[in-house]
C-alpha cells in the first residue's frame, strides 16, 4: 500500500528519498531514477475510492496535455501497490502560500509570479480547461534557477469547459476547491463552474499576494463563503498603500459576485493588469449571493405526485430540547398557486450533516442548508440536522422554504413552539439577511385562505390585498425575537457575555496591537524612552546585482574595518553557497583580531550554517531573525535564540554583537531577563521589544572607514525591496533594523510588555465592572453613565506605566467598555 512507503523503497525504476508533502488525499514524495540521477516527485493517492481515483486520473490526463514553463509537468501514471500515482516534474523551492506567509510580497515579485501565473493559466483555458483549485498552496517556485519560476501545480479537479456531468466524478451541488479562493458559483456546485470561476481565483490570489491575506475571511468554511458571495472585502488600496491603481482594478474586475461581470478571459486579465485596459462591468448587484437568485422564479415546478420523504434518521442523540420544530412554510406550483406545507425540522448532536428530502430539488437544499448555518452557526460542525417536507403534491424548488427552514431549525434547538398561525416565505444568506422571494400575492392568497394570522415575508415584497396580516422583516434576527421572545433575551445574555470575554481574547492572542502599537510607540518617544543610534555604524555595500560577486572583496574590507579601528563587525549578510573566496574571508576574520559575527540562515525553521567549515570557525555564528507583528506586520521584536538539528544554539546576531561591545561572556537567560554581562533586558516569548530609535549613522563600503573606529560596524546591503522592514520608525533595511536592535540592548530600553495573561485579565476585569455598573439592579439609572470608569481608570494605569517604559493594554480596555455598553442597550 502507499501509506507503507518509506526511505529506500522501489516504485518501478525510482527510489523514494523522502516524504515531501501530505494533504487530505494523497502523499507526495521525492524519488530518484535508479540508473539516470534523475529527481522526480511521485503522488500516491492515501484513499483509493472511484471519485478519487478518477480525480488522479483527470490530473495525469490534464498535465499531460499541456506542456508550459508554468505548469508542473506529469512524466507517468504509476501503480503503487492498489493505488495509482502520477510521476511528475519536481520542484524544489516550496509553494507560493509558504513564500507569502502572511506578508505581503514586494510588488515587483507580485508582478513577476503573478504574470507567470497569468500564462500557466492561459495555457491550460487555451486547452479548453478549467482549473478550478487555484491558490498560492498550488503555485510551486522552482528555485532552481534564480529569480524562482512558479509553475501552476495539483489539476486534480480541473475538468474541460463544458463538459458534460455525466462524464464526470463531481456531483451535482458538491463543492470542489479551497474556500479562501473559491467563486460563489463554485461554492454551489463545482459541475457548471466555468472559466471566469478561474478568473476570480486569479483575484483572490493577487490580493493576497499584495496583502499577505486573502481577500475573504471567516472562521468556518461557510463564513468564508457568504462573504464571497456578497463581494465583501477591503479595497486592495486600502489593504495596502502604493498599490498600482491598475492591480486594484484587477481585483476589483476578478471578484465581481455575478460571473458575467467578470473578464471573459485571461488576455483581459492581463490588459487590466497591465494598465492598458479598464474593465467596465454592469454594477454589482445587492440580490447577488450565494443562495439561489431571487430573479429566477419563484418556487414553481412541474407537479408531481412524489410525497416528500426524508432520509432515515441518524442513531445518535436528540438535542437537548427533545422535540422537532415545525413551521409552515408558503411556496408556489409550476402554475403560479400558492401552497402551505409544513416543515419539520429534527437536530441531533453526536454527528454532522443534513439530510433533505429526496423530491427537493437542489436549488431548496442549499438555500435550507444555508438557512440551518445561519442559525446553528459555529455549532453547525456538531450537530446533524434531518428536516422534510408535508402537504406538498409536486417537487418544490427556489429559495422559498429557507425562512421557515430556519425558524423551525430554531424551534428545535431551543424548544420553544413556533406562534400559531403564523406563516413564513422567504430566502436566508449565511449572514442573517433575508433574501426576497417571488410569488408572493399567491402566496398571500393562500395564506388567506387557510385562515393565517400573520405571514412573515421578506422586506420591499411586492403589496397585495389578500386580507391577511402581513409583517416584512429583513433579518433573521428580526423573526427570532418576534416568534420566540425568550429566545431574544437568551441572545442578550449571550451578548453580554461575548462582550465582556472577546475583547480579553483579542488582548491574550496580540490583536490589539493592530491599535495599541500606534499609541505605546508615541508614549515611548514622549517619555524620552528614545534610543540615540550612538555605538552603531551601518556600512551600506555598494551596488552589485548578485552579491555572491562581491565574496573577493570582502577579505580587504574586513581588513579595513580592522585598521579603522572598529569594535566589532557584523556582517548581514548570508554566506550559505560555499564559494572559493571564502578561505581568504576566514583569515582575514581571524587576522582581524576582534569579533566578527555572521548571521545563519534561515529556511522556516531549518538553520543553514555557512556553506564553508573555515567561516563557521572563524566567526561567531548567531541568527537574524526579525519578528513582525501578526496584524500590521511591524517589527517591533527579536527572537533570542533558536536551535538547530543538532542541538547547537544560536543566539540573535544583535545579542552576540551587544556582548562584543561590552566584552561580555556568554549570554543568558534568567526568570525572565536576558543577560548580556551586566545589562539587562526584559524578554517575552522568547523575544526582546525594540525601543524607538533615531537615524542611523550610513556610510559606503568604498568610502573612509573612520566612522566606525570604537563602534560596531554593520555592513550589509541597502538596496532593493526585499530587504525592507515595516518599523514604528517607518520602513528601514536590515541592517538598520539591527542597529536599533543592538543599541536597544546597550541602552537597556527594551520595552516591558505585560504578560499576555495579565493583560487579558485587565481588560476582562474592565468588561466584568463596566457590565455590572450597566445592568445591576443595584446601581441608580443616573448612575449608570459611571460604567466608563473601569475603562479610564485602566487606560491611566496604561498611560503611567507607558513613561517607564512597560506596555499595558489600552485598546482591550476601551473596547470591552464599548461592547458591554452596547449589549445592555439591546436588553
């Protein structure tokens, strides 16, 4: 079997090496050809069933067909063991989500990958072929020539544009792809997606290579989607400054909900990219979600005499309200005649799913399953949810059922009944709005009819004069708290409470800096807490195109920095590719007679020594690693210390110069404190703060060395995108960015920052006292204005600590008093 396969087995002619990645579905190893030399990857599927196999297949067929710089190569279909494998092109250099990883890229490498991506594509639509998975996971970078070439990989589930269903494994309504970079028709079904699905990947791809993050986010798969499928997401210009207003509109033309609005193909793509087209589309639809359009009519189909049934009854346990909801719902036929039929709605936890009735067309499965999301939201993953249909003589279609779907699911969860007489028609998207329906003077007519006392429709519904009570709504919420008022008061509490416990979440998991770094740094600076750059010298290289030709020069200017007297150098510079200069650079290190440092390099977590043992020797040997902030991507930290394979430590290259400088032994750390000799500097995971700095004192390579003579000298290259950091100080180079780093240490000024368990029991403490001020029963209404004194008393305590130097929460505070203070009102 595949799953057996290991170091040193033989698959046909090749040797399989090593395991180079796992996904839900098949493992990919890299082998070798046992008599050419030749390395190839090899995909094993792990589950072997017919639509998985067929998938395999698709891709093997596909790849074959198309033979593109910018495609990954298929060589062969093997057979390992029971399951078939696809021998393929192999690429070395890791895969565009890993290079973005949560960074934005520079713009010139967006521009570069981003137009190869562009022609791997228009390879494949030019073959009649729709992608239908793409994302940065599926974009390789072959480094094996320099810059890396990306090459569009995993057609797994790409089909030909057209093609018929019943040739293929995806099922009617089966949603294929990733849902970060999936189009809402997609979403739908992954049978009927077209080219343009491909175009709105290409987008979503884009933005986050500019952003460092998809354009559309959610914590489960279905937030992701509903976003996507009401077009909501930050302006590229917005998510990120300087971006060429031709990308923008790029995205903009790419996203577009409606397909039809979107370009037709990846020639326009490129044309808007490049500035000389501008894509002018239709506006773009409010009523465009993912549930099924409300311009289609209504319910109606051919009448059938099929009773509705449901599927059989899963063997777990019932929710703890023991009873199923009901709710009536109003359609119409295929001749325009309104209907009542009752919905029954059963939720059992211990299992996931939803089962529907088998004479529901598809269409009214989505829309319920959409309709039961937006009410079960996060716990929709742990509850299975079988409803049907009475009182119907012919198959029902259209969005119709979702409302009454939705309240009956509601009924079942809480155990509360759905108001006699009332009736509901109506569509429901996944972020609680209700979608307008058709039909609806037939449906009032019946409603009349049947003697209803309230028929519940969504909002701007066409009028009638039926006689019969009717209320128009626009969200669900809006029908919840009128057909179950204790339902209401229960959200309220739970209001209450996500608002004292969410903003002390934020504070724990570091997303309030998104706010609080654009007020501590400024306190910092007006408490005098700003680090003069007075023992540090950056020495800028000067320009070459590739640095590995600068290695001859680096013997003399060691040995200048040595005769200019400098205290120490620091080199940024990695010299991983062991050249033939590199003898000549450890001995002048080692004639040099002071410390020299040189920085390891990082891959992830891999730590690469110098390619040459003679410069490892010769230097000490630490890393460079800069931490950026999750949410704004500022540097603000340095990583201590890291380790590699073989247990070996390296301390930050700014730890080790600090200790030069100050001839200090070892460094260390202690409950908590780094110790570099006698000074001393705060840390928190593993990481020291960055004090606010002035300029940096530059000077060129060829130019005189004076400058450095007692100093530290950094050399490093300033030059470029790539080496540019995000500061509190605003954007400076590598080199820079250890020199305040360094002096940082010197000076002892590292930031203090509050355990992130202390801050989030601040703002929790603030939430708690703001809630009981705004709803106990014991504290005067004229009083309650004083629920903001938890709040300002913690954004003093904030404030006091800032001047000597410690961090204290700002942002978690104000918001917990905020959300709180809103919960209350909605009582």
């Amino acid at each position: 079997m595949s799953g057996t396969l290991k170091p040193g087995d033989i698959v046909d002619r090749y040797v399989v090496e090593r395991v180079v990645g796992r996904g839900g579905q098949a493992t990919v190893y890299q082998v070798r050809h046992r008599d050419l030399g030749v390395v190839r990857a090899l995909k094993v599927l792990d589950g072997a069933d017919a639509a998985t196999r067929a998938r395999l297949y698709t891709e093997g067929r596909v790849l074959a067909q198309l033979h593109h710089q910018n495609v990954v190569g298929v060589i062969d279909i093997l057979q390992v063991g029971d399951a078939p494998a696809l021998l393929l092109e192999f690429v070395s250099g890791g895969n565009l989500h890993e290079r973005i990883a949560g960074q934005p890229l520079p713009l010139a490498e967006v521009e570069r990958v981003f137009r190869a991506i562009l022609d791997g594509i228009d390879a494949a639509h030019a073959d009649n072929i729709v992608h239908r998975d793409i994302k940065p996971a599926n974009v390789l970078l072959d480094d094996a020539v320099s810059p890396p070439v990306p090459k569009v990989s995993d057609f797994g589930i790409a089909r030909a544009d057209g093609e018929a269903a019943g040739g293929h494994s995806t099922r009617a309504g089966i949603a294929l792809g990733s849902p970060h970079y999936m189009a809402p028709e997609q979403a739908r079904s992954a049978r009927d997606v077209t080219m343009r699905a491909d175009i709105w990947s290409l987008g979503a791809t884009l933005y986050a290579m500019v952003t460092g993050h998809p354009p559309f986010a959610g914590e489960a798969a279905w937030e992701v989607l509903a976003a996507a499928s009401t077009g909501r997401y930050l302006p590229l210009g917005q998510a990120r400054s300087g971006v060429p207003e031709a990308w923008r509109r790029t995205v903009e033309a790419c996203l577009r909900v409606d397909p039809q609005a979107r370009p037709p193909d990846i020639a326009t793509v490129r044309a808007i990219f490049e500035g000389s087209r501008v894509w002018n589309a239709p506006p773009q639809s409010a009523g465009e979600t993912m549930a099924v359009e409300a311009a289609e009519d209504p319910d109606g189909a051919a009448p059938e005499t099929h009773a509705a049934r449901a599927q059989p009854l899963p063997p777990t346990q019932p929710t703890p309200s023991g009873r199923p909801g009901v709710a009536t719902a109003l359609v119409v036929d295929g001749a325009g005649r309104g209907h009542l039929v009752e919905v029954i709605v059963e939720v059992y936890s211990g299992a996931t799913g939803i089962s529907t009735p088998q004479d529901v067309e598809r269409d009214a499965q989505v829309a319920a399953q959409i309709a039961v999301a937006a009410v079960l939201g996060a716990s929709a993953g742990e509850r299975r949810v079988v409803w049907q249909v009475r009182g119907a003589g012919f198959r029902i279609h259209g969005t119709s059922l979702a409302l009454a779907v939705a309240v009956a699911t509601a009924s079942a969860v809480r155990g509360l009944p759905v108001p006699s007489g009332w009736v509901f028609t109506g569509g429901v998207d996944l972020d609680g709005q209700i979608a307008p329906v058709g039909g609806i003077p037939a449906k009032l007519l019946a409603a009349a009819g049947a003697g209803c006392v309230l028929v519940i429709v969504p909002r701007g519904s066409p009028p009638s004069d039926a006689g019969v009570e009717r209320l128009e709504v626009g969200t669900l919420d809006e029908v919840l708290a009128r057909a179950f008022p204790a339902l209401l008061r229960s959200r309220v509490q739970f209001r209450l409470v996500a608002a004292v416990i969410a903003p002390a979440l934020l504070v724990f998991l570091g997303l309030a800096d998104l706010v609080d770094v654009h007020v501590h740094y400024p306190l910092l600076r007006a408490a005098g807490r700003t680090v003069a750059i007075d023992d540090v010298v950056v020495v800028s290289l000067p320009e070459v195109g590739d640095l590995r030709s600068f290695r001859a020069e680096w013997p003399a200017l060691v040995d200048r920095l040595a005769a200019a007297e400098a205290a120490a150098i620091l080199i940024d510079v990695s010299f991983t590719p062991e050249t033939e200069q590199d003898g000549a650079i450890a001995a002048a290190i080692e004639r040099a007679g002071i410390p020299v440092i040189l920085p390891v390099r990082m891959d992830g977590e891999q730590v690469r020594r110098p390619g040459s043992h003679a410069l490892g020797e010769a230097a000490e040997l630490g890393h460079a690693v800069a931490l950026a902030d999750l949410t704004i991507g500022w540097v603000r930290r340095a990583r201590v210390r890291v380790a590699d394979d073989a247990g070996r430590t390296y301390w930050h290259v700014s730890i080790l110069a600090a200790g030069a400088l100050v001839g200090a032994a070892e460094p260390e750390t202690v409950d908590g404190e780094l110790r570099i000799g006698a000074l001393r500097s705060p840390l928190s995971r593993n990481s020291y703060g960055i004090a606010p700095s002035g300029p940096v004192t530059t000077i060129p390579a060829t130019g005189d060395l004076a400058a450095v003579r007692g100093r530290l000298a950094i050399v490093g290259a300033l030059l470029g995108d790539e080496d540019l950091q995000r500061t509190p100080e605003g954007q400076r180079y590598g080199a820079e960015v250890l020199a305040a780093q360094v002096q940082t240490l010197l000076r002892q000024a590292a930031p203090r920052e509050l355990p992130p368990e202390f801050a989030a029991v601040l703002t929790l403490l603030v939430g708690i006292g703001t809630a009981f001020i705004a709803t106990s029963a014991r504290v005067p209404p004229a009083l309650r204005g004083l629920r903001w004194v938890p709040a300002i008393l913690a954004v003093a305590l904030a404030l006091a600590l800032a001047t000597g130097g410690s961090l204290a929460p700002i942002t978690g505070p104000i918001l917990a008093a905020a959300l709180v203070s809103w919960a209350s009102r909605s009582r």
